[in-house]
C-alpha cells in the first residue's frame, strides 16, 4: 500500500468504520512535505485506546486487522515525518500525518478515484476533501453534490461521470503538467 | 469547466427518468471489501472498474458499496453480488477486468460467471 492516495483511503474507511457521518480529508503539499489531515465525528476512542490504535496491531473488528494506523505511522516515519492521532470517545477523531518530501516518500497515486469512490460507496455519509498545493486549493464537497441533485443519487451515472470530470479537471489545476500522476 | 449548474441539469434529466421507471425495486447490491487487506490487493481498481462500467451501459439499479472484512485475506479484492431472490454470490481475486465480465454475465446476462467464485477450481 505505498502511495499516499490509499493511505486517505483507509482513513477514511476507519471512520467509516467507526460509524462517521462526515469525514473532511485535507491534504496540503510543499516543496518540503506532504501533510494529510482526516477529521471524523464517528464514535472516537478512549485515550487508552488512542495510544494502542497506533502502536499495535489493536484492532476492535473481525479479522486480520490492526494493520492500517502502524503501516501509515511507519511510512511516514521512514520519511522523517510521523502520524498523530487525537481522540474522544462519542465525538470524534483526528489523525494528521506529515510526510518528508524525500526518496522515501511515497507517491499520490490516483487521489481521484479515491474520492470518487468514497463519495459513491459511502453515499449515505458525507466526505469534504480539500487538496492544497503551492496556494492552489481544491475542493469536494458531497453535501454540496447532494443539494443540487436530490432527490437522484450521487451513484447515478450521470452524476458520477460528472465527479470524474470534475475532478480531473480539478486535480489538473492544482498539479499541472504533473496530472497523469494522480488521475485514472 | 465542470460547473455546478451541470449537476440541475443531470438531476432534471433523472427525474424525468424516475418517472418512467417508478421506483425501481429490484436492487441489486455489489460489496467490495475495503478493509486494510482489500485496499492492497487492489480494491480501488475493482471498485472503479464497476462503477465505470455501471456508468458506461446507464445501468442504475445496481448500488456499489464499501463492506468491511470477511476474513478471506489471501482471496482480496473480495466482491459479493446479491440479486434480490437470488443466492448471493461471493467473487474472489477480483482484477478490473474480471469486474467489467462480472456486470456482463451477472448483471446484465444473468449467469454466474462461475470461474471467479469462492471455492472455484481454475
Ligand atoms: N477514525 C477512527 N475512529 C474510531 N476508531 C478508530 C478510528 N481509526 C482507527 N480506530 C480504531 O483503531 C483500530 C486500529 O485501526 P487500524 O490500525 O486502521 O486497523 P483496523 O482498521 O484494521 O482495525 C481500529 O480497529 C479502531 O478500533
Ligand atoms: S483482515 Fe484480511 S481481509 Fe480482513
Ligand atoms: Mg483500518
């Protein structure tokens, strides 16, 4: 799972998880680093079991799981940098995780369809994401989305088309000649 | 420029749909698993290989949608389809390619494309 992109989507989908709402992902690029910020308001932690959420293989579900926080903890690390978390228990949770702009810092990948996909798997939940980079800023904002189409879904397929355009064009802004990195 | 007003029109063009078609009842539902194992076996691809072939053919009564783990790790990227009356199938190894022949055959031919599933000798 080495590209930055993947690592939004497993926070996302810990709050998800976690039963959120609404989950805001901000991720600010600079000559120096990579900063990626995901807020929930799910059901948040104990601050004993922040502590083990990161450092452990502790898990709370079914499976061979508790692999997610360590792995992106670990690889922003290799970097220089490192992943915080803060937590409370029935309000929410924040993990931001700084990486070093470097030969161990792992790709974007395809950001995009990252955010497609969350918007519509999860279209009972609201995302806002927002990608910085160099003062460019772009946005994505589901409940934006859902108030000006309702009552048709955000899966229509006119309405996912629509977000896939969008979001090319978007990222192309923000990256430049540098889109084929990021887009499909 | 992608513009908001785009996303009226869509909407006034689906609810002209909506009429023709009423409610459409017979939901079919595609799980794909996005835990921690999912997403590195390549989750992401399959899910928007699906999505994008859904999109493709103006199919709309079928919803893609995250699940959690089924603890089958080693057969990720895992999707489970479900047709209402049907026994629900369970997809394992997924690649982008095996999702566009699964809404071929399973959506829109209505046969299980055997060879993919669970317990299946290739
Ligand atoms: N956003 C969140 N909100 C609440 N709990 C979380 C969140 N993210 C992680 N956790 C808790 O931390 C545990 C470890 O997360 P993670 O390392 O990603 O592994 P996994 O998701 O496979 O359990 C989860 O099982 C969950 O209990
Ligand atoms: S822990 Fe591997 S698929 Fe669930
Ligand atoms: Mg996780």
């Amino acid at each position: 799972m080495n590209e930055l992109s993947l690592f939004v989507l497993e926070l996302a989908e810990n709050s998800a998880e976690a039963g959120a709402l609404l989950v805001k992902a901000e991720v600010r690029l600079t000559p120096e680093s990579v900063e990626i910020t995901v807020t929930d308001d799910g059901k948040g932690m104990t601050a004993e079991q922040s502590r083990d959420a990161v450092n452990t293989d502790y898990t709370t579900k079914l499976g061979r799981r508790g692999r997610g926080l360590p792995l992106i903890k670990a690889a922003a690390e290799k970097t220089g940098g490192g992943l915080s978390l803060s937590s409370r228990a029935k309000k929410g949770t924040r993990v931001s995780v700084r990486f070093i702009k470097n030969e161990y810092c792992p790709p974007m990948g395809d950001i995009n369809s990252v955010i497609r996909i969350l918007a519509i798997c999860h279209s009972d939940m609201d995302f806002r994401f927002e990608i910085e980079q160099s003062g460019k800023i772009m946005t994505f904002d589901t409940r934006v989305i859902k108030e000006r189409i309702a009552p048709a879904k955000i899966s229509c397929g006119g309405v996912s088309a629509w977000i896939r355009e969008y979001l090319n064009e978007q990222t192309e802004f923000i990256f430049g000649g540098a889109a084929n990195e990021i887009t499909c | 420029m992608k513009s908001l007003a785009e996303l009226q029109a869509i909407r006034e063009k689906t609810r002209l749909q909506l009429n023709l078609r009423h409610e459409s009842p017979d939901n079919v539902s595609i799980k794909v698993g996005l835990a921690t194992c999912g997403i590195e076996a390549g989750a992401r691809e399959v899910i928007c290989a699906f999505v994008d072939e859904l999109e493709k053919r103006g199919i709309e009564n079928v919803t893609v949608t995250a699940m959690g783990c089924i603890d089958k790790c080693d057969k990720e990227p895992v999707a489970v389809v479900e047709v209402p009356g049907e026994e629900k199938v369970t997809y394992v190894n997924m690649t982008p390619e095996k999702a566009v022949r699964v809404i071929e055959e399973h959506i829109v031919n209505k046969k299980v494309v055997a060879e993919y599933t669970d317990g299946a000798t290739v």
